[in-house]
C-alpha cells in the first residue's frame, strides 16, 4: 500500500511539474572544423563542464567533424520519493550521479534523507555511451507508468540524448504510458 502510495505521489508531483515545467526543447550542435568546446560554451553562454555533463563519453581535444553535441540548455531533473535506507551516498551512486551534484541539487549538508521526502536528481549525468549501439537491430520500449527518459537510458545503457534524437522528443517531460520508444 505505501508503495502504490508513493507511485500515486509521484504521478501527481510529475504532472504538476510537467505542467508548470515549460522545458525547452533538445538543441544539438553539429562539430564543424575548428570548433572547440570553450568556443561553443561561449556561443551559448555555457561552460565547459556543461557541455562535459550533457553529452558523456565526449573527449573536449578529440571533438569529430559530423560529432552532434546536446546544447546545454536547461537542467534536466527527475524526481525521487525517498524510501527507507535511501541516503545521498546510495542515491547517487544509483543514479550515476556525483555525490556533491547530488547535495547541491537539494540543498543537502548531510548525507541523510528522511523518507517520504522528493529530492531531485540532475538527470544528464547519464555515463553511458553518446553514440550508442545503432548497428544492431532497434529496439524498442513501451513506456509503462512510473517510467521517465532517464531511467528507460540507464535500462537499455543508451545516452538520454539519443533517446531524445531517436524519438524526436520535443519535451523531454512529456512521455505517457503506452508510447513506443526507439531505444536501441
């Protein structure tokens, strides 16, 4: 019961975010000779580690003509209720998440949670590959309730970015429950 509980919450902090969200949709960047990662960062009045963060996987010296980089445009958050054990410390290794990016995301100066609280997590940490498997046969994904993009990456060990790509995703708060995803 107090797990149906949680997922009732979830739903519901979810679609009121979702509603008053208002994300922006994916930019990416096509790698063109001579571009550089601080030269982008100032285009679009970003840094670095920013676009380090969105797009895992890249090398900021070995960038490739054709290379699509995701812009840094937004945070991207998904939301957790915390349940009884759950700390910092697990949560952000269950998410792939730093520790500290973790702290300062909800204003944490100890590594407890109580349960029942929400916190959120930045989502574009992801650390799997950018450009995926794609020479395989595609996979896909029915999004069932509960899911959000960043968990349906860290199942299928795909990059959010390349399942924003792949689906034409124009926000990335907005998957319903019976949508068919390419995820692989």
């Amino acid at each position: 019961m107090k797990r149906m509980t949680s997922i009732i919450l979830v739903l519901l902090l979810g679609l009121t975010m979702v509603a008053g969200a208002g994300a922006a949709e994916p930019q990416y960047h096509t790698i063109a000779a001579g571009d550089t990662l601080h030269r982008l960062a100032q285009e679009h009045k970003t840094t670095v580690v920013e676009f380090l963060d969105f797009n895992p996987g890249i090398t900021p010296d070995k960038l490739e003509v054709g290379q699509k980089l995701l812009v840094p445009v937004e945070t991207l958050w998904s939301y957790h209720v915390v349940q009884p054990g759950d700390n910092a410390r697990s949560l952000a290794a269950a998410y792939k998440v730093p520790e500290e990016t973790l702290r300062t995301a909800n204003g944490l100066s100890t590594d407890r949670l109580t349960a029942g609280e929400t916190i959120r997590i930045p989502i574009h940490y992801y650390l799997g590959d950018p450009e995926g498997d794609s020479e395989t046969k595609q996979v896909t994904h029915t999004v069932e309730i509960g899911d959000t993009l960043f968990k349906i990456a860290r199942t299928y060990k795909v990059a959010l970015a390349k399942l924003v790509e792949w689906n034409d995703i124009k926000n990335i708060h907005n998957i319903m429950a019976g949508q068919t995803l390419i995820v692989g």
